[in-house]
C-alpha cells in the first residue's frame, strides 16, 4: 500500500490520477493529518491497518500494510515564509523528520519532494545532488534542514529535489502567465534567473518509477537491481529564463487557441520587483544520475510544455 501525503497539492494530484490510471492501491492524505503531529502520523497509521478504514474495499492485513510513503506536503511561499518562520519550518523540517520517524518504524520505503532553493543559485553549472547547500532564504534554508532530518531519521529513502514546478491542478507559472496574456496588453517578466521548467505529469511518472523499479528489482539470480537510496534531482531537459518561458507560453498558448489577445512580453530585471528574498539567479540541476539509473531520456521542457497547454485538463480558471 502506497500512502501520499499532500494528495491535494499540484504533485500530489497528479501523483493521484497517475496511481488511479495504473490501478495501483493508495491512501490520500492531506491537511486532515497533521504531519507536525508524529502522534497523529502514528494514529492514521493504525487507523489503516483496520480494514472497516477501506469502506468498501475488501483487503487483507498484508495488503493494508504501508510500504511506500510519498511525501508531496510542504510550505512553498518563498516570500511568506520570512514572515511565517514557524509554520514553514513546521513543515518543511519537522514534518519530513516525523514522516521520515514512522517510515523507519513501520519499515516503509520514503520518497520525499525537494527543492532547488537548497543552493544559493550563483552557480554557473547544473547542480549535482552533493553540490553545498547554501539556502539563500527561509524556504530554502527549512527544506534543506528537512532533507537533512530525514537523513538522519532513515537510510531507506528517496529525495527527488525538483524546480519551476508547473501541474493541471494548482496556481503554477503557466496558468498565471496564460490569465494575464489574455486580460492584459503588455506584461513584464524577469530576463535574469535561469532554471528548467518541470512539468508535473513527467514528475509524476518519475515517482512511480522508483516504486515500480524497487518491486520488480529481484533478479532470478537474487540480484538487487533497487534504484540506491539518497538524492536524485529531476526537471525538464534544457535551461531557459522565466521571460523565455514566458514568450514560449505565448507563443504555444495562440497555437493552441488558450490565448486569444495580442499581449507583448517584455524581459525585465530582478531589481524591478521588490522581494522579501533573494532568489536563484541560477537554478538548473544535472539530471545525470537520474537519467543513467532508469535509463531515460528526459522530455525537453518546451515540449512537455506544449503537451500540457494543449491537453483537455488544462485549466487556467481552475485556480486564477
């Protein structure tokens, strides 16, 4: 049984309606457990194992048993959280730490969504999973502090640290850029921050390749052939700037009718928009390691891009 926390969220939801589509057996969980709560963690997980919690779902004991947890929950307000310290440490520290705890005791398998903000983004080359973490904000420096308790916590774990995040189900980059091409006739965007766009549908795949691989990893000859545990970075293929994300969304969005106005978009600098924090100005990670262990070649992000804009669950309105 695969337990997802955070089934809510962007990821999360498109974690659940992958699961669904390939009839694999998992619990959604979301604010309704408290993961800054390791007592409340523990209660749920006892919860499950009585089969009156499946309703209608007729399951044996060993079938009710967690063995995977995916963790999708997290505080992701880069400005807010230099206000809102306790609460993003909460959840971007203590609760992969109580998560990463019950994991370790019922003898589950983690996977944990992470971040590029852990580095300072002044690097000039993709970031490798044992580059420094050197956060430059709130955000940053508890997620980073999160990685690190579950470390501590576990060895049977899989962080995916991932950016410029973008999924049907959520306020993301796309959707607002779409909203604000069709309402307005000029728009600005940063030309000075460079990064990969993730699509959430190929994150999402990712994730279940990791279960999938580790189930099916006994050879005939008894060998091991698990994905190894630690850090794993995964975004769309190639580097692009938010301004050329942006006239990429323009572009792609007239093509495929979302966006019916002729709106001009206009690179701009990271000084013109007054921020709390300081963001990456380089945020591309080296995919190689994930790549090489599932023997993968990884969509460009302009190509995934335009699946997404022109498949039937794309929404805009959903969230703007």
């Amino acid at each position: 049984m695969i337990w997802l926390i955070g089934c809510n969220g962007m990821l999360g939801s498109e974690i659940a309606f992958q699961l669904k589509q390939n009839k694999i057996p998992f619990i959604g969980t979301d604010k309704e457990v408290d993961i800054t709560d390791i007592s409340a963690l523990e209660k749920f997980i006892k919860n499950v194992e009585t089969e009156s919690y499946f309703h209608s779902e007729q399951l044996t004991r060993a079938q009710r048993q967690i063995k995977w947890i995916i963790n999708c929950s997290a505080y992701t307000n880069v400005e807010k959280a230099e206000e809102d310290v306790e609460l993003a440490t909460a959840l971007n520290t203590t609760g992969p730490q109580n998560i990463a705890r019950v994991a370790r005791n019922i003898g589950a398998k983690l996977i944990h969504i992470s971040t590029d903000y852990v580095f300072n983004g002044k690097g000039t080359s993709p970031y490798k999973e044992d580059s420094a973490r050197e956060p430059l904000g709130v955000y940053g420096k508890t997620k980073a502090e999160g990685e690190i308790a579950i470390q501590k916590e576990m060895s049977q774990y899989y962080i995916i640290r991932t950016a410029w995040l973008y999924g049907f189900d959520g306020k993301n980059f796309v959707y607002t850029m779409t909203n604000l091409m069709n309402s307005k006739e000029e728009i600005k965007v940063v030309n000075d921050q460079k990064g990969s766009p993730t699509c959430a549908v190929d994150l999402a795949e990712v994730v279940l390749k990791f279960i999938q691989k580790s189930e099916k990893a006994k050879s005939f000859f008894g060998k091991n052939s698990a994905p190894s545990y630690g850090i794993y970075h995964f975004t769309n293929e190639g580097e692009t700037t938010w301004f050329e994300f942006a006239q990429e969304i323009n572009k792609l969005g007239i093509k495929h009718q979302r966006i019916n106005n002729n709106c001009k978009v206009q690179p701009c600098t990271s000084a013109e928009f007054a921020a709390k924090v300081e963001r990456p100005t380089y945020s591309v990670l080296d995919k190689t390691k994930i790549a090489k262990e599932f023997k993968m070649k990884i969509p460009a992000w302009e190509v995934s891009l335009e699946k997404f804009i022109k498949n039937s669950r794309f929404s805009p309105n959903w969230i703007y």
